[in-house]
C-alpha cells in the first residue's frame, strides 16, 4: 500500500483528486540572486548586493479514477489570482505563499484510468513562514520599552507591532539596529498651564461657616457671646442676629469660614474676589447697630476689614470703613469711609438699601481693594503681598443695652461668594492616539492599523518598516515624553521564515 502526502491549498484538499508520494521533498531552495559592476579599468567585478529570489516547487503527482472529471475539480481549486497558502503534510508547521505556474502536464496511461503530472509551484517571496506566530511582549529595561527577540530561522522576518493604549499618546518610535520607524508627531503636547479663578465659596444658606464666640480680630471690645443664623425677614433669607448677647459696647454674633485648599491643594488666598450682599437700614431716626466683614490668615492674623456701622442715636448718619495692616501684627490702619444715610427708602444714597447691597472685595497680591455704591478705595501694601486669607469673619452686632425698636431694621447678608484668582489649571489637550485604542504597525504589508482602520499618513517622513535578522535583536520603543509608558502594552508578533 502506498503512503501518500497531504496537500492543502487556499485552504482545501487535494488529497482526493490527487496522490503525491511521501518522499516527495518541497526544500528546494530560492534562486539567490547576485548584482554585480563591472570593473571597468580592472580584472573582475564588483559586488554590490545579494537578495532571495522566487522559489519554484516542482510537484508530481498521479491521478486515478475519471480522470477528466479529477482534473477539471484540480484546475477549479488550484485557481488564484493572488499567492495564496500551500501546505504539505510534511512540512505542517509552516506555509508556502505560492500560486500555480504555467500548464500541468498530464499523462494519461493506455486505460484511460490513471495519469501522471506536475504542478510547478512558483513562491514569490522565495520563503516558507510558520503557521503559528511567535509573540513577544515588551518589557521595561532601564526606562524603556524593550523586546528582546531570538530569529532562529533561516531567512529576515518582518514584524508585526501591537500597541494597546490605556492612555493617550501622540508619538510611537520603534528602533533596532536595522533600522527605525516613527509615526505620529514627537513634539505634540498632552496640555498646557493657565490661570484661572477657581470658586471656593457660593452660599445663600451660610451652611459653610460655623458660629465664633472668640475674640474679635479688629477689636477685642467687640463681643461675640450672642449667635446668628438665617431667617426669613420680610420674604427674604438673610443671615441675621437671633441672640445679641450682652454688653456694655458693640456685642452680637459672629461666623467664620475657613478658606478650603483648591484643586492643588494649596490653602488660603493671596489673590481673591469677594462679592457679599448685604442689607444695612433703618425705619426710624436713632437706631443703631453694626455689621463686619473681616478677613485674616489661617492663623487669625489681621490683614483687612469692611465695617458699616451706624451709632447715631438722634438720626439717621451710618458709614463704611476699610481698614487694614501695613504688616502682619502691624498697627490696623483706616484707608478710608464712605458716609451715608441709612434710610430704607429707594433713591436714597444708602448703598445696602433693599435694591442694592452689593460689597467687593479684592486682594490682588500687596492691592487691596473695596467697593460698594458709594465708590472705591484702593491701596498698596508691598508687606502684605505673599499674605494668604485663610479665613473669613461676618459679625453682626447692637449696641449696649438699646431696645429692639432701637436696633437698625434691616441688618444681616444674603449671600456670599470667594474667587480665588491666578489658580494654576491644566487643560488636557486630546491627542492623536486615545486610550482604549490598538495600533498596529505591520511591516511585512508596510502599512499602519488604528483600530483595524487604514492610517499610512500617520507615519513620519524618512521611516521605514525594516524586517528583523537572523539571530538576536533588541528593539526599543518610545512614546511621547509625557507619556507613561505602565500605560501601554506592546507586542512583537512574527512568522518564522526559511528559505
């Protein structure tokens, strides 16, 4: 009984139209091809390169059975129009990329039930390749992406790079000793710094500030033993006395807020916006009473004030005063005040009248700065430039032992906001290459993948796809400067090859 050797090509059997023998051998090698000049003053040539040529196959085979209707099945099958993969059972570990060349001559015998023939199998990249890819991953050797790949074969093998993205990336550089390949753009950025005012306080409810019976930072004649909270007055929310507590002078509430570190973590503000609404009016000649806005640092340090305060007991006189340090633990200074009438009618000069009320603060390094209806005043002070407000004082008081219908009317804030200016932000910069991508960089096709869609244009002019040697090759991989490379998974994926 004969032992007869399985033939697949494009993926189909030719087992059952045709018998080639065991023995048969399929290493017949490439035809090497030789380029050489001429000497033209001299004996001899000069050599100037050497390449693998196509490698032909010649493979007899017999036939038996209805030989006609065989051969019509064999041409049926073997008919390509591009190389496509032959295996023979003895060689099972590897493929031919091979496509038929010119006629098969077949020799029918005298009965008309057998026939001997030949097909020639032309391989045009002169090579066989292994069936399974060899995979390799990359590894982190001193700083960089690196694979260490061991060509055992017999002839160049030419990669196939995977790059799997958990970040972004704007650049991939890919470096042997044959050879290097770049794609995308090395000097593109993942972002860049700016400035902005980051809100660190918007509040209508005061829920951020909790109650202070401490000593009073602009003046420790001022008591806090009383306590404020926020109540309806007339349809509107304010923050407002609801115990004055006792004393001889100015005596009521107090609340503070701390200023929260912002987004870097950095605590307190040198440079800051403040916006409080408040109401400050009387319904009658003669009452008095008293309101604070009172910054300090974290350390309850004096740095600056806002007081409207009204102690006219006979009519209706009230004013804003500004004070302020030259220095931490310096002297309290006044810059300046603003007089007005504390009338509740609309249309009079009162700034905290139920139309207006709007108070802005504004710490820009050594400026300070205030401002209501009344106007502005500004001053500079180089000592308290790097000075940080750390927290943040609203006091509200009476005076003495004056009775409610003594108390000014309207006396308490609605709302308060705090900017912090000149916050260094990132903003994130989409890159060409988004987490969650794959790249694959193919060089045996010399093309380039991004989630299997066609991108060549993303390669860098002057690159190449170069293949790898025989023997042992290290090839390194780079990603964009500001690139973690934990973030990527990459792969050397290749086909052994012999000639």
């Amino acid at each position: 009984m004969f032992n007869y050797l399985s033939v697949k090509f494009n993926g189909l059997s030719l087992e059952d139209l045709i018998n080639v023998t065991a023995d048969f051998n399929p290493l017949n090698g490439s035809d090497w091809q030789n380029t050489t000049k001429d000497r033209e003053s001299s004996d001899g040539s000069i050599f100037l390169y050497s390449k693998r040529g196509l490698k032909s196959i010649v493979m007899p085979f017999q036939m038996t059975g209805n030989i006609t209707e065989k051969y019509d099945k064999l041409q049926s099958r073997i008919a390509v129009s591009k190389p496509s993969e032959l295996i023979f059972g003895n060689l099972s570990d590897r493929f031919f990329m091979a496509v038929p060349n010119s006629t098969i001559d077949l020799i029918k015998s005298t009965n008309g039930y057998s026939a001997t023939g030949t097909i020639t199998w032309i391989v045009p990249s002169g090579v066989a390749e292994s069936i399974e890819p060899v995979t390799v991953p990359a590894k982190i050797v001193n700083g960089v992406l690196t694979a260490e790949v061991e060509n055992d074969s017999s002839a160049e093998v030419f990669p196939i790079y995977r790059i799997k993205n958990r970040a972004e990336n704007g650049y991939i550089g890919i470096v042997h000793a044959d050879g290097a390949f770049e794609m995308g753009n090395k000097e593109e950025a993942d972002g860049y710094d700016y400035q902005d005012s980051e809100t660190l306080l918007d509040t209508i409810d005061f829920s951020e500030f909790t109650a202070y019976t401490g000593v009073n930072p602009e003046n420790a004649a001022k008591l806090n033993n009383g306590t404020l909270g926020v109540e309806t007055q007339d349809g509107k929310q304010i923050l407002k006395l609801t115990d004055a507590g006792t004393g001889d002078a100015w005596h009521g509430g107090s609340v503070v807020w701390t200023v929260p570190a912002d987004h870097n973590g950095e605590i307190g503000a040198d440079k800051f916006n403040a916006q409080i609404k408040s109401f400050f009016a009387s319904n009658a000649y003669g009452q008095t009473g008293q309101q604070q806005l009172i910054y300090t640092t974290d350390t309850g340090q004096f740095i600056m004030s806002l007081s409207i305060s009204k102690d006219d007991i006979i009519g209706n006189d009230a004013r804003v005063v500004f004070h302020y340090v030259e220095e931490l633990g310096g002297q309290i200074k006044e810059l300046s005040r603003q007089s007005f009438g504390a009338g509740l009618i609309t249309g009079t000069d009162n700034p905290f009248s139920l139309n207006k009320g709007s108070i802005g603060i504004r710490k820009e390094g050594q400026l300070l700065r205030f401002w209501t209806f009344k106007g502005q005043s500004e001053v500079n002070v180089p000592a308290l430039a790097s000075a940080k407000v750390g927290k943040v004082f609203i006091n509200i008081y009476e005076y003495g032992t004056r009775s409610n219908a003594q108390n000014i009317k309207w006396n308490g804030v609605s709302s308060m906001n705090f900017f912090k200016n000149f916050v260094d932000f990132w903003r994130n910069v989409p890159n060409r290459y988004k987490d969650t991508q794959e790249i694959v960089v193919d060089c045996e096709s010399a093309n380039i993948y991004i989630n299997q869609l066609y991108e060549n244009e993303e390669m860098i002019d002057g690159s190449s796809f170069p293949p790898l040697p025989i023997g042992k090759t290290t090839i390194e991989f780079y990603l964009s400067s500001w690139a973690d490379i934990n973030d990527f998974d990459i792969v050397v994926e290749y086909r052994k090859r012999w000639g």
